[in-house]
C-alpha cells in the first residue's frame, strides 16, 4: 500500500517567495526573501547574519510571515541568522514541533521569558532530549523567569530533579544554576557516575574528599579544575594533600600545571606543591614553575626501569615513561611488562591502548586491575572478541555504569560464536545491556551498529525510549512504523536518506521513496534528489527512483530541482535506467 500523504501544492510554495511581497523574484537560496521596505528601501540580500538590517523593526512583518510558513529547516536557519522578539518565540512554540521547541531553549532570553503555558507543556512532555536540554540551561533564582510564577519555577526544577531517565539526570548535574533545595549530593554524584560543577564544591566535606581520592583517577581529574571553588580552607587543604600523594603522576601533574599560571588561584599552594621551591626570588620562582614538574614525584614508588644487560635502574620522569608506552610495538612485550609493574593506571591505560598486549597479558590485568582498568580493556574489540565465562560473570555482577556503557558501545555480533561454552552467560549480558534501568546504557548500545540484530533496537523502541538512531537502525523497519518514521524531524529523515539501500524490505523501501520525494521540506527533498540512489541495488528500486528525479526536476524549489537534474545526468550517464 501506498502510505505516500498528499500535500497541497502550496505546502511546498518554500522558493522563497514572501506573501508581503509575491511579485519579487526568487532567490536562488531558499532562506533569503527578497523583501522591500516601504520606509528604509532596502532589501535582504543573501547570505545575511547577525547584526544586519533584518533586525530592524520594519522587518518584524515579513520575517513572522515567514515564520508562520516555512518549514522547520528554515525555521532554524532564521533562528541562527535573526534576533527574533518574544512574540515570534512564543508563536514557533504553539506552532512550531518538538525540534523547534528544543532549539528554542537554546535562544537568548527564552528561559528568562518562559510563561506559565510554555511550562506546562514542558511538564507534560515526554521528549527526552528536550528535557535534558532544559535541564542544563534553566536558569536559577538569580535570573528566575520574569513570566513565570515562583511556584511553577520550582516545580520544573522538582520534575527535573525527580525524573526517573538518569540522561536527564546527568544534564541537571552540570548545572550550575540548580538550587540547594534540589542539589544532588556528593555521594550521589560519585556514586551514579554523574558531572561535577562548582556548586558541587562550594560546601565539600571532609568525607566527601575521601570518597574522591578512593575512586578511579579520572574522576579526580574531572575535579581538580574546581579545587579553587571549595570555601573551607581545610578541606581545600586536605583535597591538595591527597592529590600531591596519589600513585598516579598525571592527577599531580594536572594539578601543579594549574598552579604554574600566575593567575591561578592555585598560584599561593605553590610551596606546597613543589617540595624544592627555594626561598622566596623572583628569578629562582619563575625557574621552578618553567622546569619539567614533578621530576622528583615520577621516580618514586619503584617508577623506573631496569636494563637486563647492565643491571642499572633508569630513573625516568613520568612524561618519558607516557611517551615510551604509547610507542610499544606488539613485539615489545617484556618492556609492556615492566611498565605494567609499576601500577600507575594511566600508564596501563596507555599501554592497553596501543593494542600491543598478549591475550595472556589482558587477562592478568583483567584479574588484578581495579575499574579504570577493566573499563580501559572493555574498549578494546580484541579483548572482547576473547571474553571468558569468569570475565561475563565479573561484568555482571560489577554491574558499573561505565563499565558497560564502555562494553555496549563496542560489543560487536561475532562476539557470540568464540563462547561456545558460555552461550547462555553471553545471551544473558547482551540482554543485561538491552534492559538496563540506567537509559545511559541502552543509549550507548542502541548508538553501536554492529551488534547482533537479535539485540538491536526497532525503530519503534528507539521512539519511545527517546535512543539515537545508528547506521544500521532502519535495516528492519516495519511499514507499521511508518507512521511514527514520517512524523519525526527532518534532521532524522536526512539520515534515513543515507540509508534507503539498507532497508530490507521492498515494500518498505518503495514508500520511504515516495514520501520523502513528496515531504514539504525542500531541504529533505534536496538531500534525497542529491543522493540519487547511490546504494540502491535492485533493478525496480532503481527505476522507481528514476522516476522521482524526473519528478523534483519539476519541483517548485530551485536547489531542489538543480540537485535532480544533476543527479539525473550523472546517473543517467554511468548507469542508464532499464
């Protein structure tokens, strides 16, 4: 069945035509209107931005006749180009699909302006991306909506702050506007793997730095840029005393690097810092933060290497140490190993990065290395692809975020037949993955095209958990998806243009054609007219595409009809149509 809609032919009026003024030519851009002013005499000219004459007020009419007609695409085209007024935001909201409500967020002054309506739409959403976007941008008390009441205000907050998606709850972390009544504890932070940001800081406890200093490395790199934001000067005291005796050299180095410009806040740490800081010179002061730093701290803790023919230990600095890790070969397994010896994890993060460790070595590391570790080797497809029973059932009972948004981004489906003995462990954490109540998991996955398409999200699902589409996502779509398919924002149709050739069914393909050679937005119809059926391999696929390029030949929008044409000559000479 032919599942194409019908639009009226001035649906598709997008060459740029303005109603105040239908008898001025057409642009050859779709998203410039040549429009003249009846006070100023003077017309918007192509390629116009910021700061131009359309801002002017005898403007304001053609630019809202404009908006009430265009498509999307030119919707957020004028949205980037224009300084729009709260009118014309607040009408693309009533009027305007989800895709322009979430670029409105990012609008200047449209959170300051919210209305009591506009909130209770957002409090009724259920768009994902929409609230997570929100979530980093609401403004607090200091700057509060002047059109919205304290009590709805809060509300959003609390709806935020509450909501079961932790996506949203991640995107409320970083901001740093969230008030006290709804902040997000310390521990809850390291505990669910959320963002810091300076309100984090401002009230940290004594306790709330050992929790820190206890967990992976880069979580106390995240952190160092907001040491300066921790009011009490004993726990800032206590959380620089930790990092100066942390085992991993790069948490130091971060933190004497901060320390080192003369406008850091860090700068009067700096006898602290450097253990052989002279007494107080200009001249000697300006040696000691110009050197190589941390050359005495990289040595300690057995951070050097012996060579076998000599017997000599090489005390090396830790820079020298990173840069001879990132050079091993796979043939250089002893030097691997010695490095390994030292345990510092972003030296064995390094290493296992080079890809130049045995399944032997991987495995030892497996066994005694902490999270950063195993998180590092779940990034690795040859250590995947090698996976053992005791190594699924550590995955499994670890169960870290992390950890497995790691291993679903890399998963790959020929995982599956090197496991032969542990089928059901490997059935049992693909399915672990697909259904976890943490969406930052499955959002990972469903972003991983080359999983198995047993475990691979429908697009139907992907709809209604709000996951992002992948290049693989449209392989089996269903003509029952259709519907929801056709109603999304052009952004994800363009994509879908990049795929016709992968979809399965024929039936299925057939009707993704002809609606998107029929959608009223010039710009999808411009993209599909420029791909030209490149992947399409059956003869009637082919044909039928042939007759959809001679049709946006005709099309009303004149860069839809050049890509046609174009296309069609192209096509036509390297493989004529049967």
């Amino acid at each position: 069945m032919d599942m194409t809609p019908q639009h009226p032919q001035d649906s598709r009026n997008t060459a740029g035509i303005c109603p105040c003024c239908p008898k001025e030519e057409p642009c050859r851009r779709q998203h410039v209107v040549h429009c003249r002013d009846t006070i100023g005499k003077d017309s918007v000219r192509p390629g116009m931005t910021r700061g131009t004459s359309l801002r002017r007020r005898p403007y304001m009419k053609p630019l809202s006749s404009l908006l009430e007609q265009a498509p999307p695409s030119l919707v957020l085209d004028l949205m980037d180009t224009c300084r729009l007024e709260t009118r014309h935001r607040d009408f693309l909201w009533r009027q305007g699909p989800q895709e322009i409500r979430q670029a409105l967020l990012d609008c200047d002054g449209f959170l300051i302006g919210l209305t009591e309506s506009q909130a209770r739409d957002i409090l009724t959403t259920g768009n994902v991306p929409l609230l997570c976007r929100l979530a980093t941008l609401l403004p607090g008390r200091a700057q509060s909506p002047y059109r919205l009441s304290r009590a709805t205000h809060e509300k959003l907050w609390r709806h935020l702050r509450g909501h079961p998606d932790m996506r949203i709850r991640e995107a409320l972390a970083g901001n740093d506007a969230l008030p006290p009544a709804f902040a997000i504890s310390f521990a809850d932070r390291i505990r669910q793997h959320l963002p810091f940001c300076r309100t984090t800081f401002r009230d940290l406890r004594q306790e709330d730095v050992g929790l820190l200093l206890q967990g992976p490395y880069q979580r106390l790199v995240e952190a160092l840029p907001f040491v300066p934001c921790i009011r009490d000067g004993n726990v800032r005291r206590t959380f620089i005393q930790g990092v100066l005796d942390h085992k991993d050299p790069v948490v130091r180095l971060e933190l004497s690097g901060m320390a080192r410009h003369r406008s850091h806040p860090l700068r009067p740490y700096g006898p602290m810092l450097f253990s052989d800081v002279p007494p107080d010179g200009s001249a000697a002061r300006q040696h000691i933060f110009a050197m190589p730093v941390w050359s005495d701290h990289a040595v300690k803790g057995g951070a050097s290497l012996r060579l076998a023919t000599s017997g000599q230990h090489l005390p090396l600095t830790y820079r020298q140490l990173a840069a001879l890790a990132a050079s091993l070969a796979p043939c250089q397994r002893e030097v691997a190993d010695a490095l390994l010896a030292l345990e510092i994890p972003s030296l064995t993060e390094t290493i296992i990065a080079t890809a130049c460790l045995s399944c032997e070595q991987m495995d030892s590391l497996w066994s005694s290395g902490g999270l950063e570790v195993r998180r590092t080797l779940l990034g690795q497809q040859h250590f995947i692809q090698h996976l053992d029973a005791g190594q699924v059932r550590d995955i499994l009972k670890a169960d870290d975020v992390p950890m497995l948004r790691q291993l679903a981004l890399c998963m790959r489906e020929e995982v599956q037949p090197l496991l032969p003995e542990a089928a059901p462990l490997l059935d049992r954490l693909w399915r672990h993955l697909r259904q976890h109540p943490d969406m930052r998991v499955r959002e990972a996955l469903a972003c991983n095209p080359h999983i198995s398409p047993d475990y691979a999200f429908s697009v139907g699902e992907r709809f209604r958990q709000d996951l992002p589409f992948c290049t693989t996502a449209f392989s089996r779509l269903q003509q029952s998806e259709l519907g929801l398919l056709f109603k999304a924002a052009h952004t994800l149709l363009l994509q879908l243009i990049g795929e016709i050739g992968g979809i399965e069914k024929p039936g299925v393909r057939k009707n993704v054609i002809r609606y998107l050679a029929r959608h009223p937005d010039p710009l999808v119809r411009q993209a599909l007219a420029g791909r030209g059926g490149t992947d399409l391999c059956l003869s009637e696929d082919k044909r039928l595409f042939h007759t959809v390029l001679m049709d946006l030949c005709e099309d009303t929008d004149l860069r839809v009809c050049a890509a046609a044409r174009e296309r069609l000559l192209l096509w036509e000479q390297r493989t004529p149509p049967a």
